[in-house]
C-alpha cells in the first residue's frame, strides 16, 4: 500500500504543478489517468512524461499500473509496478532513462531504458524498452497506441491496445506480462468504455482475465 500512497501523492502533485504553470504543459504529454473496474478485479494504470522545464532535454518519467482482486487472500495475483525515471531526450521522440522501479514483491530494482513517444498521423505511439538490474538481470518492453477519431463536434470514439512483456534474462523465464484493449467514447477530457485485461503471472504462466467497464481522464 505504501507504494500505491507513493504513487497517488506524485500524480497528486504533479497535477497542481501542472495547473499552476500552464506554458509547462505546451511542452510535454499529458498524464492519463485510468480505473477499470471489472468481474474478477479492478486496475488502475497510469504514465508520465514530462519536462523539468520548458524547452529543457532533462525530465521525469514514469509507467505504473496496479491490479487487484476484490477479495485479497494468499492466493491473490495482486500487482502494483512503480519505475520513475530522469529522462534525458536525445533525438525530437526519443529519450534515455534511468532510475528505480518499486515493487512490493522484490523491493526496489535499478533500471535503465529508452522512451519513445510519437504522434503519427493522429495515432499516440509509446514504446519503452527497459532493463532492470538486481540479483537478477530482466528486459522488459511496454508499448501502447492509441487512436481516438472523431465522431462529431462533441464525442469521438476511442480505442486503446497496450502490452507489456518481461522476462529473467539469465534464467530465460517468464515474469509478468499483460495485454489491454479499451474501446469507449471520449467527452472533453473523460472517457468511458468496456475493457479488457489479459494477465500472466511467474515462470507457470499463471493467467488472470478480466472485462469490465473503464473510466479515464487526462491531466495536464
């Protein structure tokens, strides 16, 4: 719990600095966040990435989600990831990044990666590549796109896929992944919709599925 506190005092925060200084958010992605509420277990997911300062190389970054069942038992495949990062932008999408992910199953990690985020044609393009170091080495990748076309004057359809796949490179096993679909219909700043939630778990690859309706917001 004391990294879901963590991460809701940064979103928090992040979120009045953002309001306050409105010539910052010209400059850097907004912040969305998302709730998922489904018939096994509820997920929370959001990401970061912004400047330090406007027109400045140097940033913060930061990718979390959380997953939980509704009745907590030993048996429970709960999952909470916190990596935040500095950021240093080297080319105009792309970015190197270094820092600590949190996790209450193996406690803190080192890690160091590349972000790269990218509109294509009205298409949102994230991909981030990253390797954690501890007693053991991992490679994890997240990707994400996301399209959101317009309906009319007021409501535009949106669709999200997004994924994320990690495993111990010196043991060669499996260590978590996911993959999350969003289909909903986006109003100003919230959007509301079914989705859907593949989970796998460990070496066994133990799997969780979830479906269920999902709210989201973005901050700026």
């Amino acid at each position: 719990m004391k990294y879901f506190f963590f991460l809701s005092c940064f979103i928090f925060f992040n979120s009045i600095s953002a309001q306050e200084a409105p010539k910052l958010n010209n400059q850097s992605q907004p912040i969305p966040v998302e709730i998922l509420f489904g018939n096994t277990r509820m997920a929370f997911q959001t990401s970061i990435n912004k400047p330090f300062a406007a027109g400045s190389k140097w940033g913060y970054s930061l990718i979390a989600s959380l997953t939980s069942d509704y009745n907590i038992t030993k048996e429970t495949k709960t999952g909470i990831m916190v990596p935040v990062s500095i950021t240093c932008k080297i080319f105009n999408s792309i970015a190197l990044n270094g820092g600590l992910a949190l996790n209450p199953a193996f406690g803190k990690r080192a890690l160091l990666g590349l972000v790269f985020a990218q509109h294509i044609k009205g298409i949102m393009l994230v991909v981030v590549p990253t390797m954690y170091f501890s007693n053991n080495q991992f490679f994890e990748t997240y990707a994400s796109i996301e399209y959101q076309p317009k309906i009319n004057d007021k409501l535009n359809l949106y669709t999200q896929l997004r994924g994320l796949y990690n495993f111990n490179i010196q043991n060669n096993d499996h260590d978590r992944s996911y993959c999350d679909t969003r289909l909903g219909l986006g109003y100003k700043n919230m959007v509301f919709g079914i989705g859907y939630n593949w989970d796998s778990y460990g070496p066994l690859k133990i799997n969780v599925n979830n479906v269920g309706v999902f709210a989201k917001t973005v901050l700026f």
